[in-house]
C-alpha cells in the first residue's frame, strides 16, 4: 500500500555517537502511529529529522510516495508537517498570539493585521478545546497551557502530518483523556499522526501501530490491538520490566520537615494559601492537583527560588525560611526541579559540571580557590556508572546534547548523591521511559527505607499513589484534603484536585 510517510534507511551519527542506525520508518495515512523506546533510542532524533530540524546523513524521506528534501522546518511545514516538541519551543517574552502566528503573519504594508488570525484560533480554540488566552504571556502560563500554544501553532498552520513529542507528560488524567479525544478525532479527519511516547498504557489506547526503537536500531512494528505492554516493554528495553512498585511497610519516624501556615502571593495566577504539613523519616509525602494550583509557587517557596510572604520552613526544628539556597542546600535539603532546563542543568555546560554545581566549592573539588578536574571527573564517572547516564562522550559531554531522560537521570544522581535529609522530588519521571521510571522510583522507594523524608510533587496521578505514605491534593493553592492511598480511589483524588470536594485540612 501506498505510505504518508517512508524514512529509509536513516543513519544520523553525532560525533562517534549513532542516534539513527539504518532506521526503516513507515507510517500509513490517517492512522495514529506511536514511537516507542528508551531515553536515548533515537526517537526524538528521527522525528527531528522528519521535521528538518536535523539532516539526515544516510538515508531519504517520502511524503506520499514522493521523495522529498526537508532542510529546515520551513521546508516541513510546507509539506504539511507538524511538531509538537517535549520541551518547547517558545518565546518566553511574547505572548501567546504572537508565538502562535510567529513565521506565518498576516501583514499589510509591514503592519501585522491580527483579526483574521484571532478569528481563525478562536475557531480551532472552540473546535477542539483548547483553551488558553492569547494575550497572556508564555512567561505566565502554566506549562500545561504552554503545551497548548505548540498544539495551536500546529492546527494554526494546517498541518496534516502531526508530531507529539512526549505530549502528555505535563497533563492531568482528565487532560490525557481530553487529548487522546482530540487525537482520535485528527485520524478521523484524515490527519496522520505519530505519538512519541513511554507511556504504553496510552499508546494501547489510541495508537494503530508502533514501532519500536532500541539504541538507534529498529526492532519492529507491532499491531497495538495484538500485543500485550508487557511486549511492547520487553522489545524496548530488552528485557522484563516490572510495572509494580515494590515498597516494605516502615514505622515513620520523627519529623524532619515541617511547614507552617505558608503563604505566597502571587501574579495573578493561584499563589500559596495558608499550606501546613510534615514530611517524616521513612516517609514519602506526596502532593497532588492539577497544574498550576500552586504546586510551582510552594516548592519554589520551599526551595528559595522565590521569597516567602509569612509563614515558617523547618528543617529539624530550624527554620530555614530566610536562609540562601546554598544554605538549604547544606542544611540538608535536595531538590529534582520541575523544569530541568530553568533550575536543574546548564545546558551549554558539560555533564561533570554539572554534577558538582552545588558542592563545586567543597574541599573535595577544590584546593586554594582552583577546581580539582581529576576529583570532578572522578565524581561524574562514578555517578555515570551508578544511575545509567548515556551520553555521547561521558563526562566530557554537554548536556544540551544529551536526550531529556538522560538529562533527568543526571539530576537524579547529583541530588540523592550529595549529602541530605530531605529530597523534594518534583515531577522526577516526566518524560522518562519505562525502565528509567522502574528504577527512579526504586531510588525513591529507597531514599524512604535509609530514613530520609521525600515530598513528591506530581501530575501523575499513579505515581502519586503506587509511591506515596500519605497524599495532600492542592486546589488553588490551598491544601483541601489529605488521604490514604491505601483507602482512596484515583476517582476521589481527581473529585478533590478539580475543586468539586473539599475535605478537612490536616496540618
């Protein structure tokens, strides 16, 4: 049968690193096809290729059979492709028309004229439900939100071939299944689209097909309807991946974190009210709500990113409120941000400094004010070899360079590897692959058997409850229940998260 879209024999190296190795890519017209694999199988990098943002060096593209030469993601957009990338690719300082029409304005006389292009997003808004506020800036707005604009820049320029990279790793249950809708409805319509993803419980869901890479090399293309996750998971990761989280029941111990009345005031998004809670030895406390309750105002608040209006944070009994961020740090708290790429790596740095950026200060990475390389690289081939990390050219790599999921495992290892009581682990399997997210948790489920506290903020609702010893769902910045998730349905939480219950407050 005739292909939307054939890639051939697609090789593309980086350096001495192959990210695509003779990669055969097929995908059928109106049909929902999911690429699968592991951090660093070369997914992104051949749907980067597909959208001309790299240049293949083997191999060639057809679009309906034609072959075609796709230099820059001009010369994909006028073929009719699409790409929603997992880490965007936004001007922060614009608002959200303007990111939106951006390359594709409506001028007159050099003068951009906005009516039609507000009367045509206002449709594909209303069509599809998106909703979002063009005039806002992308610096305000959730990450959710700004996952929307991409999905509108999209629609905007009539794509028919639809890339999502990792698209639900910032959504909520009821988010997902909205866009698993809208997905179907594309393929309906005629749109083809390709789904790269981790996530197998939703590729079983919406997906026709999926093909599987391992290490930049093809493994095949399954029929989604006749083949178990189990498979699927097994030819990604090359062997059997458990998908329950195995957690030994623990007497808490005393408290090592505590926040009282905590309040921070906000611009004009939900800000933090009033919040109260303790974290415990042996204990995972986890926090859930839908993005952009509050969740990024209290751990930035926790955390030192941004000032605290009233309250206390105590750790062992000393209110750290007002101490610096190095400080906390010594003090024993470490913290896996929300946004690897804003608080947790310098991109343009390469991965051993970035594996000391807190502590490089230390007698053990210094002597007289001169950094210690030997110590540094010493320390990031240790950490390499411990968490997995893959990159091109080990410690010596930028990190910019390296896959999302690599990027995180860093972060991971330099947080639970530096000396701490506390880990503030926020979104830590966002964008991960299922045998990173295996051992992630398995390093959680361990920082919780040596006595230490965890706070776990995230979207993923299963994450919440598989890992956490108590739940509080935030709402609008306010704490408006705190669970068992023992005794607790995903059905209660969501009733909670989305403000339709309230419960007592528990301090």
């Amino acid at each position: 049968m005739a292909y939307k879209i054939e890639m051939k024999n697609i090789t593309k190296r980086f350096g001495t690193l192959v990210a695509n190795d003779q990669v055969n890519f097929q995908v059928k017209p109106g049909e929902i096809h999911a690429l699968l694999g592991e951090n660093g199988a070369g997914k992104s990098t051949l749907m980067s290729i597909l959208f001309g943002l790299y240049t293949p060096d083997e191999g060639e593209i057809l679009i309906d059979g034609q072959k075609v030469e796709i230099n820059n993601p001009n010369d994909a957009n006028r073929l009719g492709i699409g790409m929603v990338h997992q880490h965007f690719k936004l001007v922060e300082v614009f608002n959200v028309l303007d990111n939106i029409i951006l390359g594709f304005e409506d001028t007159h006389r050099g003068f951009v004229k906005y009516e039609k292009s507000v009367e045509k997003l206002n449709h594909i808004i209303n069509t599809y439900k998106l909703k979002v506020d063009l005039d806002a800036l992308i610096n305000d707005i959730t990450v959710g939100q700004q996952q929307r604009v991409e999905i509108l820049k999209m629609l905007y320029r009539d794509s028919e071939i639809m890339i999502f990279d990792e698209p639900t790793a910032v959504l909520t249950p009821q988010e997902i299944h909205e866009l698993m809708g809208i997905m179907k409805n594309f393929a309906k319509e005629g749109k083809t689209i390709i789904l790269i993803t981790h996530k197998l419980n939703e590729i079983k869901q919406v997906a026709d097909r999926c093909t599987i890479l391992r290490r930049g090399k093809m493994i095949g293309t399954v029929d989604v309807k006749s083949t178990t996750t189990d498979q699927m998971a097994e030819m990604m990761v090359g062997r059997e991946v458990s998908f329950t989280v195995d957690k030994e029941d623990l007497k808490v111990g005393d408290t090592i974190f505590e926040v009282k009345q905590l309040s921070v005031h906000g611009r004009g998004r939900h800000a933090v009210k009033e919040v109260s809670f303790k974290v415990n030895q042996h204990e995972i406390l986890g926090i859930a709500g839908i993005d952009g309750n509050g969740q990024t105002e209290l751990v930035q608040a926790l955390t030192g990113l941004t000032p605290i209006d009233e309250g206390e944070v105590l750790l062992h009994g000393h209110d750290i409120s007002k101490y610096t961020i190095r400080k906390k740090y010594e003090a024993g708290l470490s913290h896996i941000p929300e946004d690897r790429h804003k608080h947790g790596v310098v991109l343009d740095y390469d991965l051993q400094s970035n594996l000391v950026i807190q502590n490089y200060y230390q007698k053990n990475f210094q002597k007289n004010q001169f950094l210690k390389f030997d110590a540094i690289n010493r320390n990031a081939n240790e950490l390499i070899e411990r968490f997995d990390i893959r990159s091109e050219r080990g410690a010596k790599t930028t990190v910019r360079s390296m896959s999302g999921g690599n990027q995180q495992k860093a972060i991971l290892g330099r947080e639970i590897s530096r000396a701490h009581d506390v880990l503030i682990a926020v979104q830590p399997t966002r964008g991960l692959d299922v045998g990173a997210i295996e051992y992630i948790h398995k390093q959680l489920i361990e920082e919780r058997r040596t006595g230490k506290g965890v706070l776990l903020v995230s979207l993923e609702i299963e994450e919440i409850m598989n890992l956490s010893d108590r739940i509080l769902v935030i709402y609008e910045g306010e704490i408006v229940g705190e669970f068992d998730p023992k005794k607790v349905t995903i059905n209660e939480l969501g009733l909670y998260m989305s403000g339709a219950k309230r419960g007592e407050k528990h301090a």
